[in-house]
C-alpha cells in the first residue's frame, strides 16, 4: 500500500495528487483508464474523426537494405494526407496514424508532414528501440505504458490499417486486427492491406492455414495485398470515402450478441 502523504503545510494530499499512490500497484486501474480516457479527451476536442493506421517494423531505416519500404510509406501517408485534407469535412478525416517511433513508424508520420498534414502517433516505452519520432504533430503525440490500451487506440478509430513488413510487434498488430474483422467484433469492417506481396507471401502462409482448415477460405478476404503507393490509395478511397457521413469522432463500436447468440458482423465486400 502507497504511504499516507500530506503537502508541506502538514495537511492531507488529495489522492489524485499522490504521485506515490498513483504509481503504486493499486492504482493501476487508474492508469489503464487514464491511458483510454487522455487520448479520448484530446481526440474529441480537437475533433478528429477516423484514422488510415500504419504498422510497420521500427528497423526498417531509409537507406537501409529495406529502405524502399520506408519510401513507399512515406510516399503512401503524403497521399493520404493530400487527399485526407482535400476532404468536404469540417472534421480531421482519415488521419494518418502510426506507432510513434522510428522506421516505418516515423515513415507514415514524416509523409504526413511532407503534405502539410497532422498525423498521430501512440508510442510505448521499450528498452531499446522505441523513442517517438520528431515527425508526429505534438498534440498528438501519445506515450503509453501498456500494450493492450495502445491497440484499443489503434482499433477504436480506424478505417484502414496498412501493415508493412515488420517483426514480432507488427505481427502481433496485424493479427489483433484480422481476429477482430474475422469475429466481427467491431460494428464496422477495417480495410486492411497488407504491404509488399512477396514479404508476406514469404512471411505467412495464409493458403495453408485455410487448406487445413484453421480458417476458413473467406477470411482471406479479409485482407488485400498491395505492392506501390498508388495502388494502395486508390483501395482506400473506393473502400472508405462512402464512409463520410458520421459523428466526431466515428469511433468503432463493440459488437455484441442478439437474443438468438449471433453477433452482427459487418459483411461488407472490399471494392477491388
């Protein structure tokens, strides 16, 4: 238990001025919730309403042996971000988000930036790779301490996720969101593409998981390989653009059963 602290006139602390009880293992809720309701308050005041989220590893650099990725990334979010801004909305529609830290990250935040745009980016603290890169707008420059509230942010607003090569955490990104379209678990279906077919064809085998039947033939449906910039773009503007109309910010809902026990799902065909 956190130790009973008073301020220096000797009169009680209130509790959410007791940096040692917020730190303690008691509080954690209080962060979890904190780290929901921060990026909510400074999303809905500024009045941003979806995202295009981009995934992708961190060791990916620009003039490295997979420095075309990092191009195309940044090429991909300055076409999003020119088109995003050309948009009849008075709200900020499809922004581009990113993890927040180097590599493709820093890629999707700095093409952002290259067209005159403001893009996200929801960073973690890791020991080693992850710092946030100087291209997020600062506003919207979240830091989080635990994994499962920064995907909640990734998921909640998105319209797309785009996923380049990456590693373990990219995976692990990739995946949250193809359980989620696949149990429709969200009231709207994301666009997801996956970056670079020769990568991810080399990567994961989704031909075999559907052969021995760990999932079944439709849900390779539920992603679309896209090799350049352009081809990715005009994917997402014949999937997403219908989807003007709406709140701010048009954050996805939960989908929860009927009377019968079946949950709605979005069907949605993707535009190809």
């Amino acid at each position: 238990m956190a130790p009973f602290s008073s301020t220096l006139d000797g009169n009680p602390r209130l509790a959410y001025h007791n940096e040692d009880f917020l730190l303690s293992d008691e509080a954690r809720p209080l962060r979890i919730l904190a780290e929901y309701l921060n990026p909510l308050h400074e999303f809905e005041r500024r009045r941003v309403h979806d995202t295009i989220v981009f995934f992708g590893s961190a060791r990916i650099t620009e003039r490295g042996p997979f420095g075309r990725y990092y191009s195309d990334a940044r090429e991909l979010a300055r076409l999003v971000t020119a088109w995003s801004m050309s948009l009849p909305s008075t709200s900020s529609r499809f922004m581009v988000c990113s993890g927040g830290g180097p590599g493709i990250m820093e890629a999707a935040n700095r093409g952002a930036a290259d067209a005159g745009g403001r893009s996200i980016g929801l960073n973690i603290g890791l020991p080693h790779e992850q710092r946030p890169n100087p291209w997020i707008t600062p506003e919207f420059n979240f830091e989080f301490h635990y994994f499962f509230m920064r995907k909640l942010w990734f998921a909640y607003l998105a319209h797309a996720i785009i996923v380049f090569p990456g590693g373990f955490g990219t995976l692990d990104e990739m995946f949250e969101m193809l359980e989620l379209s696949q149990t429709h678990k969200l009231d709207r279906r994301i666009l997801i593409l996956l970056y670079g077919t020769e990568f991810w064809r080399e990567i994961v085998d989704f031909d075999a998981l559907a052969r021995h039947g760990m999932i079944a033939y439709d849900d390779l449906n539920l992603f679309h390989r896209v090799d350049s910039p352009d081809e990715a773009l005009a994917l997402l503007q014949r999937n997403v653009e219908d989807e003007m109309p709406g709140e701010t910010p048009a954050f996805a809902k939960s989908v929860t059963s009927d009377e019968d026990g079946v949950t709605a799902g979005g069907d949605k065909k993707l535009k190809t």
